[in-house]
DNA sequence: AAGTCGGGGCG
DNA sequence: CGCCCAGACTT
C-alpha cells in the first residue's frame, strides 16, 4: 500500500500525541493566541507559562493591553528577556484598538502589519486561531524539514530560509492547518529534538533522509559563532538613609530597553568621584557587593555592585521618568533588568535579617 | 547579509 | 562553558 503523505502523518501523529491542553490552546481567541506567539518567541513553553499566566490574569483582554502603561506591561515581561517584543506588542494593541475598532484583524497583511509580527507569527496566530491556511517556519519546523529533505546551510542565510519557506508552505494543510501547524512545533518539540532525536518514534522517519544517511544530529547546520567578548562595569547601588535605592530608566533602544537599572560606572572611572560628579550625591561610605555575570547573546556583562550610602534631601527635585528612588521595603510595579532586580532582592533579605 | 536583542535550560 | 529556544527588526 501507498505510503501516506507528509501532511497526514503529522496530522495523525497530532492526533495521537500532539499538545492540546496548553493555556493558550483553552479557547481560539486571537488576543490570548497573539500574546502567546509572542512570549514563545526566542523562549521555551516551560518557561513561557507562568509568565503568560500572570500576563493574562492582569490583561485579560486586548483593550485592557492598549490602554496599560508601558511600565506596567515591561513589569509583567520583566525576566522574559527581548523587551522590544513587550513594547511591540503594546503599541500594536494600540493600534488594533485605534485602527481596527478593538477587534483583532483576520487579513493576513494586515496581522503582519502590526510590530512585532512577522510572516511566522502572522501564520501561527491566523492558523491556530481561525484555522487559516498559512505556513509558519519556526526552530522547530525548520529543523523537521531541515532534516527530512536533508536541506544544508544554517537557516540563516537566504537561500536556505528561503528552500524551507517553500517546503513548508508546500506542505501545509488545506484543511487543517491548525492542527498541522501544532503538529510540526510538537514534533521539533518532542521527537525532532536539536540534541536527542527520538526517531525510533517519529512519524516521518521512513521517509526522513537525515536519519536514512544518519546525519540527524548534525543537521540543521548550526550557527556560526564567535566568541562573546566580555564587557564590566561598577554598578552604583545609591542607597539613602531611608534605605532606598536610586533607580535609572534605560533608553528605550539597547539592552534592557525601557526597563529601570542601576547607575553603571565605566570601569576606568573611580567610582566615588564618578557618584559625585555624575549622579551628583556626595558618597559616605562605600561597600562591594558580589560580583556577578550576565550572558547576553552577544556579549558577557561583568557586574561589580558597589553599595554606597547616600545622604539624600528631602527638597531635591528629580525627573521621575527617569531616576526614582525605589524603596527596597515597598517594591512597585516598574520593570527591573533580571539581574538587578536579583541584586536588589539580596540587599533586601540582608537588611531586614539585621533590623529583625 | 549581518548585527541586535535576554534569559533560562541543558548537556 | 557552549548551544539553542513558537523571530523580528534595524542597518
């Protein structure tokens, strides 16, 4: 008897053992969907899940996103990383509840129009959530069909994203691309693993050339990469005498964009006249504070924490969008860079552990 | 086409 | 420690 298509096999195979019961698969709203395309993007679903939970529970609707703070929505994304992904995807709430009467948009171009959106998450959220036939191409598709068709070169470069794009959208179902779609990222998921691929259960494997000339593990062909270079810098923990910290917001453009980070000290600075000059307080007593590493995807951040008292008074006036003294006994909602929100919380427990 | 953008999980 | 993960955007 005739083999069954690619299509069937992953369709069947979703069937049998693909996800349905993550949180966003609950109900087919487009904003619930939305907002989980985006978290996944770059993250893994373990990781995503409490994270969109919380997000869900304090943005339950579309509009309630459009008309949030900013600060508030980085708060919620705050340890997720990519924050361009969180501001992207306030301003496009913005713009469906100013442009598209609130409700979420079912035109393929124009779900790609909105920031943040690319042709793989437009597929997704169309697919999942209206079961529109439209291809997606994430890490996990791309190393299915990279290794069944054997494609060579990292997906990176043109030529091959482009061959993958074509498989992809060659094999989509017509008429149940949501459960295809799920199929494939289950598959990369759970089967077409990047390190350990289960083949002995794979659906596709009487057909997949990788594993026919055993190359699975070594295709896709992975990144190029280069060594991280390492950057350090002295990070200021002002702390007056009401035992708050003096907080700055980061530039929205960059690293940790639009989140609240302490003052970096440029590590050919000395740091208590750069607190004075710079930050413009008068340093009182110094202290270190351990030393930590933070891995970007492109560099490795040195952090040396100095904790310096403070003399604050009371009448000085401060831009509050941009330095806030944060009080270490009364956290609020703003977005805190992963790591110095860390070295905050271990200030915290080392000071109520002396008061009692 | 190459670089930027975070944090976590895993071997 | 290196590598990758439900990519999109800028230059």
């Amino acid at each position: 008897m005739r083999m069954q298509s690619f299509t069937s096999r992953v369709l069947a195979w979703y069937v049998a053992h693909g996800r349905k019961e993550l949180p966003w698969q609950r109900d087919r709203e487009p904003y619930a969907i939305w907002v989980s395309e985006i978290m996944l993007q770059q993250t893994q679903v373990t990781t995503v899940i409490p994270y969109y939970q919380r997000f869900m529970q304090r943005f339950p609707k579309l509009l309630d996103l459009a008309n949030a703070d900013l600060d508030e929505v980085l708060h919620h994304w705050s340890g997720l990383g990519y924050y361009a992904r969180a501001r992207n995807l306030h301003a496009a709430a913005q713009q469906v509840r100013d442009g598209f009467d609130g409700q979420f948009p079912e035109r393929f171009e124009d779900v790609q129009s909105l920031p943040g959106i690319g042709r793989s998450t437009a597929g997704a959220i169309l697919s999942f959530a209206m079961n529109q036939p439209h291809p997606i191409l994430d890490g996990n598709v791309k190393r299915v069909l990279a290794r069944h068709f054997a494609v060579e070169g990292w997906p990176g470069q043109s030529a091959v994203l482009k061959r993958l794009w074509e498989l992809s959208d060659a094999l989509t179902s017509e008429t149940n691309p949501a459960a295809y779609n799920q199929g494939m990222m289950d598959l990369g998921a759970m089967i077409c693993r990047r390190g350990l691929p289960n083949c002995a259960e794979c659906p596709l494997q009487s057909s997949c050339q990788a594993h026919a000339e055993g190359r699975e593990k070594v295709l896709p062909t992975p990144k190029p990469r280069k060594k991280l270079p390492i950057k350090s810098s002295y990070l200021l923990v002002l702390r007056d005498q009401h035992d708050a910290v003096l907080l700055e917001r980061r530039p929205l453009m960059g690293v940790w964009g639009g989140l609240w980070s302490l003052p970096e000290c440029p590590m050919d600075a000395d740091p208590m006249t750069w607190c004075r000059e710079k930050l413009a307080y008068e340093p009182l007593d110094m202290m270190r504070l351990p030393q930590r590493r933070h891995t970007f995807s492109h560099y490795h951040f040195e952090m040396l924490p100095l904790e310096i008292a403070v003399n604050n008074p009371s009448n000085r006036v401060m831009d509050e969008g941009v330095r806030v003294w944060y009080k270490l006994s009364d956290p609020d909602t703003r977005g805190l860079a992963a790591p110095v929100a860390r070295i905050l919380n271990e200030i915290e427990i080392s000071s109520t552990g002396e008061n009692g």
